[in-house]
C-alpha cells in the first residue's frame, strides 16, 4: 500500500509535484501503466529508480528510407532521409522538441546495418522514440510527476495516492527447448568454421521461441523484475511495439559531464541458486580458456570504440572480469569508461558502441554478414538497445536482451551464444535455453474473464 500526506501531495507551479512517504516503485510503475492514464507508455529503471514516461508530445519513427514525426498531437509528418546518417537524424528530430525534454525509445539491431549502409527492410521501424506528455520518477521514498496537463496530473496524483497492489501474477510455461536442435547446432558449426578461416574472431548468433498466447505485459514485468538484479529494465507500451526485458548489460551510460562507460559482459554458465553447483560454475566460468577469450576480445572492442569518441588518456578497464549474476546465468563482466572529446556527444557514444560487441561480433561488419546468412529472421529490438536521452547531454542505453517482444501481431522469445574458434555446438545451443530460461519461466498470459 502506497502512503503519502495531503500536503506533501499538492502539486507545485510549473506542473511539478513532489510526494513523500513509503512507496513500491516496481508496483506503482505498473499500476500507473494500467490505470487508464495513457495511451502509450515506457517504463525505465536505473539504479533502483524507475521512471514513467506516458503519452507524446512528440513521437519519432525512423524507417531505412523515411523518418516519420507526430507532433502535440498534429498530423504525422513523412518525409524522406536527407541525410544519410540515421543517428543524425534521431538527433535532429530530437533537437527540433522545445526544451526541456527527456525522450525514451528504442533501436533495433538492424539500425546498426543502416549505418554501415547495408541494405535492411524497408516496412519495419529501426527506430522509435517518444518525448513523453508526463513523466515520473519513483523510488522507495519518494515519487515525483512532471506533466503540464492539469487535469492529468491531478489523475496521475490520485493513482498514485490511492494505489493498491497487483494481484499475484500466475504464469505460464513455455518449452524453450528445440524439437529439433539440428539447424542452430550447424549454425554453429558454420560460424566455427569461418572463424577457424579467420573471416572474423567472433560472433553471437540468435534464436527465436514462438510464446503462444497473448501476453499480460505489466504482470509479466511485475513477476520477471521479482526475480531478477538487471543492470537496467524496462517496459514498453508503444504503437506497433511491446516489451519488457531485465537487461544484464548497457550499450552506453553519458553523464551531463560527458563521462562514457559500457559494461561488456561476455562468458556464461548456469545459475541454479544452488549453492555448491553455482560455486563450481563460478570456478568454471573464470577459469574456461574459451569464456575468457570471448571476454577478453569483447572488452578489447570496446575500448577501441570507445578511444574514437573519448580522449584516449581518458579510457580504462574497471572491474575486468568481474562476476555478474543476471536471472538464470552467471557472466564474466567488465567496465570500459572515457571522457568524450570537446564537441562530441551522447549520440556519437552511441553510433560508435552500437550494437553492443556481446551481441554483435568481431569485427562487426563481418557479424553482420554471418547473422543476416544464418539466422531466420530479422532481429528487430532483440540485441537492440532500449534508450533514454535529455536535452542536457545524458543517455542511456540497455542492451535488449533477457527480453519478451510483441510485434506484428507475433509473441517471442530470443536468445543467443558468442561463438569463438573454440566453441563446441553441443555447449551453445544449452546456453541458449539458460538464457531464455530467465524470462521464460515469467510470462503471465492474459486471463480474460469467462462470459
């Protein structure tokens, strides 16, 4: 049960208000987004604060051939690409919003093959993003709301001060086993083989689990985020596009300062909760040859990335190799941090750490080649990222993996293995299934009441 004062209820001029007592930011970020209260919505969290971006002031849709832009609810705007440079142009439409303004989207793995000047399908989005008509924050001890719309505001107040919670989410299961592993294992093997011919050293290569049945998103969020300690999560609710994901890993963090840090995370075993069997997969993961390797090269891109954007004095390793546990897996992880050169902003952090090396390849052109021949599908958000970016110079970026999607009236699961010269197929594929393992066991279907 939420708990506030009257007083420390009462909005503030400008559109401000501030609520103190005791609050479940997880909870109330999902009441809110069921409430009614808008009709599309993004939640965000960082660092145990979660915020709540709904409506569109403005709404940004970036396809290979066209951006699309909606504005205070006017007629949508289509024009071509004039320039070809698709995160000049998010930058552009997003510098055109009247300050001050936050924006939350996402892009899909396939934008990174835009920007290489690949070809990519024509009719799916490679970018979305909305700058928000309300936004809260909420933490335990507080929930701040930020909406010009009187009389929405004062509905967001009344939720908030008279929230309940949820009922207890009841999941149901999905088998992310193969019936028939054959064609991910040669995959496998394909990848092997152009590695051991040195067309590249690594890469990640995916696969899709079909969910049967429509998916009840806050709850799904509710229970996934229960279980889970993510680097970042998030859910989202916009046109053509739903999510909720527990991120293991960033693409990128930019302070107002320009300080830039990605943490790679690359290696993987099982985590059983287990005591003895989670210490042995610990000393496995930190002392297997091919999981160091993998680490190591990952975290070598991403300081090379990172020296073209930062000044190269600038950039260093914390925490190599360090242990994060994240849902169902344990991984090797490591921070990469620099400070961007005078002139430089998030946006360029981001063209040159985007997609992630985890969930791309070394180097990534040849990736990309490899993935587009051996998967079955376009990506789409998986191996994406999920942003937030403010006039002020901040952004952020979640890697969209652990992740649930909904898109063209289609539900799915995906995951990946980082493939190397020592990979063996019969250990990837299962890394695969304890990856999907950590939302799988999540997914809350939609009850509809009986007639």
């Amino acid at each position: 049960m939420t708990s506030t004062s009257a007083a420390e209820a009462a909005p503030s001029p400008g559109g401000a208000a501030r609520l103190t007592g005791w609050f479940d930011p997880r909870g109330l970020a999902t009441r809110l987004v069921t409430a009614g209260l808008f009709e599309t919505s993004v939640v965000y969290e960082r660092d145990w604060t979660w915020s709540v971006a709904g409506g569109r002031r403005r709404h940004i849709e970036l396809f290979a051939d066209r951006i699309r832009i909606d504005s205070d609810g006017c007629a949508p705007t289509t024009s071509r690409r004039t320039v070809d440079d698709p995160v000049a142009e998010l930058r552009a439409a997003l510098g055109a919003v009247a300050r001050p303004w936050r924006a939350y989207g996402w892009l899909a793995f396939e934008f990174a093959y835009a920007a290489d000047h690949r070809p990519v399908p024509r009719d799916a989005p490679l970018a979305q993003f909305v700058v928000p008509v309300a936004q809260l924050r909420l933490r335990t001890d507080s929930v701040e709301v930020d909406c010009e719309d009187q009389a929405l505001r004062e509905r967001i107040l009344h939720t908030v001060t008279t929230s309940t919670p949820m009922p207890f989410p009841v999941p149901a299961s999905v088998d992310v086993e193969m019936s028939d592993p054959g064609p991910y294992l040669r995959a496998v093997e394909a990848a092997v083989a152009g590695i051991r011919r040195h067309d590249l050293e690594k890469v990640i290569l995916s696969r899709r689990v079909p969910v049967p049945f429509d998916l009840d998103y806050p709850a799904t969020y509710l229970l996934g985020r229960a279980a889970h300690t993510p680097a970042r999560s998030f859910l989202l609710d916009l046109p053509g596009m739903r999510a909720a994901g527990f991120s293991p890993e960033t693409v990128v963090e930019v302070s107002t300062e320009g300080h830039v840090r990605t943490q790679p995370l690359a290696g993987t075993r099982l985590r059983t909760g287990e005591a003895t069997a989670d210490a042995a997969a610990l000393a496995e993961l930190t002392t297997d040859p091919k999981e160091i390797y993998e680490h190591a090269v990952s975290v070598k891109l991403a300081d090379t990335e990172l020296r073209t954007v930062c000044t190269p004095a600038s950039v260093s390793v914390s925490d190599f190799m360090s242990v994060k546990s994240r849902g169902s897996v344990h991984h090797l992880a490591s921070a990469v941090g620099g400070r961007l050169r005078a002139g430089l902003t998030g946006w360029d952090a981001l063209a040159a750490l985007f997609p992630a090396v985890t969930a791309s390849g070394i180097p990534k052109p040849a990736a990309y080649d490899l993935i587009a021949s051996l998967e079955e599908a376009p990506r789409g958000l998986y191996s994406g990222a999920v942003v937030t970016a403010a006039d002020d110079g901040t952004l952020d970026a979640a890697l969209a993996l652990r992740t649930v999607y909904t898109q063209d009236g289609r539900t799915w699961l995906r995951a990946g293995a980082g493939v190397v010269a020592a990979s063996r197929p019969e250990r990837e594929y299962p890394e695969t299934c304890e990856k999907l393992a950590s939302v799988a066991p999540y997914l809350v279907p939609i009850r509809r009441s009986p007639r």
